[in-house]
C-alpha cells in the first residue's frame, strides 16, 4: 500500500492481536450491557496501580524525547499526555469512591499487571531508543482508546453508569492526542535503522498481548 505510515503496515500484519486486544470480551461486554460489574470493579482497582507505574514510564519517554528527537513539538504532545495522567489519577479515586473501591487500601497487584508493570519498567531503561519508546507509548494509548471508543460507537448498549469510564479514554479529544503520538512514531520509525524498526514491531506486540492479558485479569481466576 503507498503511502502507508509504518504503524498501519504493523496492524494490518497484526490485525488479529490488534482486534483481540481492542475488541476483547471485556470491552464486548461493556459495549452490549452484559458486563458483570464484579469484573469492572477489579478492572479499576488494577489499572489504578498500573497507571501510577505508567508515570514513571511517560516520564522517561520525555526525558528521551528531550534527548533524541528532532523535532520540539514532540515533547509539547507528550507533556501533555503527562498532564492528562494527573487528572486521570484523579479520577480513579472519584470513579473508585463511585464503586466503593478501596484504593487507599492495598491492593494487590495480579500477576498480569505485575508482569506489564515490569514489561514498563524495562522500557524506561536509557539504552531503549525514543523510536521504541514512543511506539510503545502510543500502542499503549491507543488499545484504551479503540477500545472505549467503540463502547460509545452507534447501536451499543454500554450502561449509563459506565459512559464515564468510556468517555475518558473514548473521546475526540483524546483520539487526536492518539493520532498525535502515532504520528511521532510513525516519522520517527520511517527513518529508523532496520535494527530500531524490528525492536519497535516486537515491542509493539508485547505491548498487545500485554493488554489482551490485562483485560483477561477482569475475569478473575489467574
Ligand atoms: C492497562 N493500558 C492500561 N491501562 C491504561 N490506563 C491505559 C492502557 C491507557 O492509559
């Protein structure tokens, strides 16, 4: 296809992965109003803990960005994702209180969550390229938002008490903060070496089999 960014290339390569970790049965059930709300409760209390491990991980991509990139705006696009995170925290203790989620007990990390807080820190290491980083950024961004996205899409049934959830990461605004980080990746793998663009495609599928897990923790059981 000409003209086709990197990224594109990469989901259709990976449609399946891709579909799988947007259109999960979580987010399947959120969508068609069978959710069982037990699983959304566990959902929150988890990516609570693991958005406060994403902090660390966006910071550590500016500090990149600040180093490596060759163009400002990038750092203007990220700051702001930094900015959002703040409100995000925010909300997670109103949204919590909502639910009567404790999250100022403690609450303990699944194995999945663990396993991608981990996969995170690995990235934050100074000998992982920006191109790397940044892919797995937007990745990371972008699954949150398909996903929420199509909860809010025509025809779904998603319940009233959880279009709050949807529209954080389902709005426009946050699809153009989405299509801004994808578009920094996408320059910056186009002239990455073969060597960075392989790190940044295998980096691009942990980063889905981690979310296909992360939803999959919502299920309980492991
Ligand atoms: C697991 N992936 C997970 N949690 C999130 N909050 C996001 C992505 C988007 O910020």
């Amino acid at each position: 296809v000409e003209d086709e960014g990197v990224i594109d290339t990469w989901l259709r390569k990976h449609r399946l992965l891709y579909v799988g970790a947007t259109r999960h049965p979580f987010i399947l059930g959120i969508s068609d109003g069978t959710i069982d709300i037990f699983g959304f409760k566990r959902w929150l209390g988890q990516d609570y803990i693991f958005v406060r491990a994403f902090v660390p991980f966006v910071a550590s991509v500016i500090l990149k960005a600040w180093k490596e990139s060759d163009d400002s705006s990038d750092m203007e696009v990220i700051l702001g994702g930094m900015a959002a995170l703040n409100d995000e925290l925010e909300w997670f203790k109103k949204e919590a209180f909502k639910w009567g989620v404790k999250l100022s007990e403690i609450i303990v990390p699944q194995k999945q969550n663990k396993d991608y807080c981990r996969f995170l820190e690995s990235l934050m290491n100074l000998d992982v390229e920006y191109t790397v980083a940044i892919t797995a950024f937007w990745a990371i961004e972008a699954v949150y938002q398909e996903s929420f996205a199509f909860c809010l899409a025509a025809g779904s049934r998603t319940p009233p008490e959880l279009k709050d959830t949807c529209q954080r990461w389902g709005n426009e605004e946050f699809g153009k903060y989405c299509s801004s980080l994808k578009n920094i990746a996408d320059r910056r793998l186009k002239k990455a070496s073969d060597d960075e663009r392989k790190k940044a495609e295998v980096t691009l599928l942990s980063v889905l089999e981690h979310e296909v897990e992360f939803w999959n923790m919502s299920r309980g059981g492991t």
